[in-house]
C-alpha cells in the first residue's frame, strides 16, 4: 500500500496530483466547487500503480461559509474565492488547547500553536471564553466555535510602551502555490474600546494594516471577526503569520490573534476535463483511506447550501469590508469567476465617504426615502446638482458583504434602460454604500397601496408591468448565462419621473445554471408572498423563480393590496392564492382594483388574468419564460388599446392584425450593456403582422415564443 501513487479528483478539480501516501497519519481537507446534484470523486492511479479508499464522509455547512472577495498580497483583490478547490493545510487554535470535532459545530478539528510559535516568550496567552459575544453581521459559530475567539495570543505581555516587536508563527507549506489565510480575532485583552492598532503580515506582505477591532466591531467588546488574505507565489517552503504594532507613532504596542486557518489553492482544471464550475455550491467532504501501512484521512469540504442541516443558520451573517487599510484598490469591476487578482478601482464609480455625508445632510433621517433588508435609503444631492438615491448598508443587516458585493458587479456589468443604474459606491471607514440613480416616483408598491400617490390608471400600469418585464427579460437573456434576480417584488419596480419602471435591488441577484444544467442549487432567499413554491420546496433555482414572482406582481398590481395581509379573513390572507381561486373560475374583475372601474377593456383583463395564471403555476416547467410574458403583456395593452373591439372573447388570433407594423429589435434600443456587446447589437429587424403565419394564437402564453416575439415592441412606446 506505501507504493500506492494515484491522483484524486471531483468534476471540477483535481485534489491530489500524483499523491503518494505515506507512512503515517495524514489529513486531506478541500473546499470544491461542483456544479451539479452529485459529488463526482475519482481515484486515478499512476502507471502500474493503484488507488485505495476506505472512508468517505460528506457533511453540510452554512451558506457563504466563504465569501468570493478576499484582500490580495498584489496591489488587487481576489475574486472567485468562493469557486476555488482548496485544501486546509492547517487550523490553529492560537493561544488554546485542542478543540476536537465534538466541540466544533462543523466538525472541524484545532490544533494548538506552540509548535509553530518559536518566540512563545515575546507573548502570552489570554483566555476567556464567558465574554465571546457574537454579533449579528460578523462571524457565527460556524465560523469558529467560542473556545477559539475565546483564547488569544498577546504581543508585549509586560505593556512595555517602547516594546516594537512583532511576533511571528512559522508553517511548513507547499511551495509554487498561493494560499488563503484566515486570521480570527476576539478582543477579550483590552480594558476599553479602540485601544489597539496593529499590523498584520503574512512573508513579507502586509496583510492587515492599521487594524483597529473595535471598529470592526462597532464598539462592541469581544466581539469576533475575521479576515481573509490570499497570498503571492512564494518558493522557501515556509509560510510564516506575524502580529505587531502599527507603524504609527502612537501606537500600543500591543497586538493579538485568536485562531489561524491556512489553505491551499489547488487546480481547478479537472483530469480528465469537464463542464466549467459555477458557484453554485461548495460543501465539505470528508474521508478516511486505511491501508495495511498507511491510514489516509481525506476530509473534503463539499459545501450544499441548498442542503444544510441547520436551518436556523441559514443566513449569511458576515460583514466584511472590502475595503482594508494598506489596500487601496475598490472593487468595481467585472466579477471573474476563475479566482483572478484584479484591479477593479474606477474614479468614476468611487465616491469618498465625505462627499455623500455631506449630499445627504449627514444621513439626515429626514431625508431617508426608504428602508430595505440592507439599509436605510436617502436622496442625496451631489455636488453638481445630480439627485441621487444613497444606500447606506446596516451592519445589523442579514445582508452584508454578499448582496453588497453582487449588487456592484450586476449594475457595473449590466445597463438597460429598465435597470436602476449604479451611479458609484463607497467602502471608507467600513461603510457599504451604494449610490444609484434618483427614481423621482418611488416604488411601484407605494403607487398601489400604503402611501398619497395618486392611483395609476389601467393604462399605466400595463405599461409598468411591460416596462418590469423587459427588465427582467434582459436579465434573463441579455448575457451567456441568465441573471436571476431572486427578490422581483413591487417594492423593487421603480418608477421615474415619466412613470417608466426599471427593475432595483440586486443583492440576492445569482447567476443561472450552465448550459448543462437546469438549476442553481442554493439557500432559499427572496421576499415572503412573492417567493417560488418550487424553489422553496426543492431549493433550485431557475428563470422560472423569477416568473412566480412577478405573476404575484401582476395580481398586486391588478387588486392593489398587500400579498399577505393577516388582517384579512384566512382565506385572503396570501394574494397569489385567493387571487388564483377567482381568476379559475372567470370572476377576476370581482377582485379588482374599485379605482379601475370604467378603465379597462374586458378582453385585454382577461388576457391579463390568464398571464398571471400562467406564471403562479406550481410547477417551474409549466410557466412560461420572461420573453413569453412579455410578449403578453405588450398584447394585453394592445387590447387595451384598440379602437374597435368586437366582443369580450376575443383572443390573440383576431387582433394579431392591430400589432404595430414596425417593431425593433428590443437589444437595439434598450440595451446598453457594454461596448463589447455594442457591436452585436447594430441589426435592426422588422416584423410586419403578415409575416406571421400562424394556424392558432389562442394562447400565446402557453407557447416558447422567446427569440422572436420577446423581442417585439409597441411602435409609440419608443
């Protein structure tokens, strides 16, 4: 069994390359991405050799478990984390004893540090598990269990002020690699808040300078955090973590760490190749191979968010900023899901803390123009007089660094004319603050019910939901692989001066499956009333999510009242479902909206309920697709529209012929993507009614009519 040499494999990734085992104990932990249901785990062996495996365990963990951004020791950040195969190489608990898998919630295993530590002398260990208080944005108890962040190594034990020095932790590693290291910190040394400010190195790169805790942690005492630093290539074979003082002149010397994780970043390219990884899922496997000379524990990190066993912890409580001392790069740019170091910073996008303090009279609450899961909303006023709308991340928020990161890498990379456009950002002071254009109407939700607006006719709000519907059309189609946006709902559909709705709020915004898949495996998130049975139930993620929603906006919108509503008898309580009981058996107009009496055509509110029908279907398979609704919607208003209706049966069929005669290629007009996708966007197509040959139109929505009618619209509308 000790010439055993074989390589080890998922779908995704190679493990082990060429792994001998040796003889004696060795643990194996990898974090690996996968994009389908199933762990594909392949043992290869060299030439005349074999392959051996006794053990296999595969256990769940939390969501965002690891996050996608990371600082860098290049002068960038490092995107696609959350993509890459990566093996835990070591996990200390600095300054404590051992934690054992019984103890840690995951099941993960902490070594103490003294062998690692050659100058124990220059610090002391501190313990106190009774004060670790964990805060609701930063790390959980799956980040690390209380006996970590309960204990901590202190630099300049005798409080010399004039003692400088740092103190460093020496690992034997692999050379020819770059590694993520995860430094957790717990105050429980300090007698008073923003006491400390330090220095942390990894070799010879700042990883964290100028660290205050108690900024972090908003002036909360023991409150544990962490960071995550990917280093450079480096070649000595040694990785070695440092603490100590700032350089700053008045600085305390002192400094201090709680635990050390240190893991491998190995190849992503699979042997023999396959499909390319999404971020779909990330788990944690574990395995133990037992030989006659060898016992081989291979632990794999197989990471299902879709099946986690504990639910409670099911949000994503981590605050990182992106922003960190010492890295003065911002995150603006495209996100890159190969695990590439990139300079994302643009003046352009980049606003200073000052500048929107001083926009928003000092986040005057009077000014606050809404309230969402992330934070307050304010209307600003630049500098130059441009209005805009300021969203202030609320650090006591589910939502953290996650739906800050993806709301800049959707909005930055996507522009259409119904997308709320991202006018900048600002990370200073660790801040998550998102900067958009001004919607000088609101929210749709608020033109509907709960507020003074005065009520939109028929007629606009057709054309709301037309609006909403290309949004999230192009969305959908408008890149290589969909963008589902997960959280459409009526306080999402903004309106402009002109009442033109543009689609917002893309925090929970996720990437669809590859071409080879059907779902997106992932945590259930999205707005209760408004949420996809089917995605709930089987926690997969499609386009059709997407089209459940909005067919509860479609009722919303029709009846103007609350999707759930207790106060209402039981029956009434959800919208989609008492809205569907009315619509099945043809009494939709009894449900309506009283301020629409008189306002709309019997055909065109018929062809609408059916709309709505078709995308509250249980089943994802059997709604149709965004272009499909799309398309019946612009039909809907063309009924409305009509001049000389015949009867109230009418139906796609005799009023094909009243479709406008010209129609453009929606991309032409109502993309702005980028300049990449400009020069495929220059052919102008038109479709006249006579070209269509159609033997029956009686339901439009029930057919796949995306890559022509999707694409249809109203001459006027332009």
């Amino acid at each position: 069994m000790s010439k055993a040499e074989f390589s080890v494999s998922t779908q995704d990734a190679v493990l082990l390359r060429n792994f001998q085992a040796p003889n004696s104990s060795t643990v194996k932990e990898f974090n690996v991405n996968t994009t389908s249901d199933n762990l594909i785990l392949s043992f290869t062996p060299a030439s005349k050799s074999f392959a051996f495996l006794n053990a296999l365990e595969v256990v769940s963990v939390p969501d965002n478990l690891i996050l996608d951004v990371a600082g860098s020791a290049t002068s960038g950040t490092f995107r696609g984390l959350s993509t890459q195969a990566m093996e835990t190489v070591y996990r200390v608990n600095v300054g404590g004893q051992l934690i054992t898998m019984f103890n840690d919630s995951l099941g993960r295993t902490w070594i103490p540090d003294d062998r690692f530590l050659p100058n124990s002398n220059l610090v002391k260990a501190e313990s106190n598990n009774a004060a670790v208080k964990y805060q609701s944005g930063l790390s959980t108890e799956d980040t690390a269990p209380v006996p970590v962040y309960g204990s901590a190594r202190v630099t300049n034990p005798n409080d010399d002020p004039n003692n400088k020095l740092n103190v460093t932790w020496s690992f034997d590693v692999d050379s020819g690699f770059e590694y993520l290291v995860r430094f957790h910190f717990c105050d429980i040394v300090s007698r008073t808040n923003y006491q400390l400010l330090f220095n942390v190195y990894v070799n010879s790169w700042i990883a964290l300078q100028d660290l205050e805790p108690s900024s972090v942690t908003f002036g909360t005492k023991a409150s544990p955090f962490y960071r995550d630093f990917i280093t450079g290539f480096f070649s000595d074979g040694k990785l070695r973590v440092s603490v100590g003082p700032s350089t700053t002149n008045d600085a305390v010397g002192n400094a201090f760490l709680n635990g050390l994780e240190i893991m491998k970043l190995v190849s992503v390219t699979p042997s023999p190749p396959s499909q390319s990884s999404s971020k779909s899922k990330i788990g944690l496997v574990v395995g133990v191979v037992m030989g006659a000379f060898v016992l081989l524990v291979a632990a794999l990190l197989f990471f299902i968010c879709r099946k986690r066993k504990r639910v409670q912890k099911s949000h994503s409580k981590t605050w990182i900023p992106l922003y960190m001392k010492g890295d003065k790069t911002h995150s603006t740019g495209k996100k890159f899901s190969n695990g590439t170091t990139t300079h994302t910073g643009s003046s352009e996008y980049y606003f200073p803390f000052g500048v929107l303090q001083k926009a928003t009279n000092n986040f005057d609450e009077s000014w606050v123009i809404g309230v969402g899961g992330f934070g307050k909303v304010y209307k600003g006023v630049l500098e130059n007089g441009t209005t805009v709308a300021v969203k202030r991340g609320n650090p006591q928020s589910h939502q953290g660094l996650a739906e800050f990161q993806t709301e800049i890498e959707m909005l930055s990379h996507f522009r259409h004319r119904h997308l709320v456009s991202l006018i900048g950002f600002c990370e200073d002071r660790n801040e998550m603050i998102l900067v958009y254009e001004y919607m000088e109407n609101g929210t749709l939700k608020s033109h509907l019910y709960g507020s003074d607006f005065p009520s939109l006719s028929w007629k606009q709000r057709l054309e709301i939901c037309v609006g909403a519907a290309r949004g999230l059309h192009y969305l959908h189609t408008g890149s290589a692989k969909a963008i589902i946006h997960r959280d459409v709902k009526s306080a999402n559909i903004l309106l402009d001066e002109n009442l033109m709705a543009k689609v917002a709020d893309f925090g929970l915004s996720k990437a669809g499956p590859d071409l080879d898949q059907t779902h997106v495996s992932t945590a259930v998130k999205g707005s209760f009333g408004y949420l996809d049975p089917e995605y709930f139930r089987r926690q997969q993620l499609t386009e059709k999510s997407d089209v459940y929603s909005f067919g509860v906006v479609l009722f919303e919108v029709l009846c103007a009242r609350a999707v759930i509503d207790p106060s209402l008898p039981r029956e009434m309580v959800n919208l989609a479902e008492w809205a569907l009981k009315w619509q099945k058996s043809g009494q939709l107009e009894q449900i309506i909206d009283s301020r629409l009496a008189g306002q709309y055509r019997p055909e065109s509110l018929r062809k609408f309920g059916e709309t709505a029908e078709k995308c509250l279907a249980d089943c994802g398979v059997d709604r149709p697709s965004m272009g499909d609704v799309l398309w019946n919607l612009e039909y809907v208003l063309q009924l409305q529209e009509v001049q000389n209706p015949t009867d109230s049966n009418e139906n796609s069929v005799n009023q094909i012929d009243n479709l406008s005669p010209e129609v453009s290629n929606i991309n032409n007009n109502d993309n702005s993507s980028s300049s990449s996708n400009n020069n495929n966007n220059n052919t102008e197509a038109t479709v006249t009614a006579s070209n269509l040959e159609m033997s029956s139109l009686d339901d439009l929505s029930g057919v796949s009519m995306s890559r022509v009618f999707s694409q249809l619209l109203k001459s006027e509308g332009r």
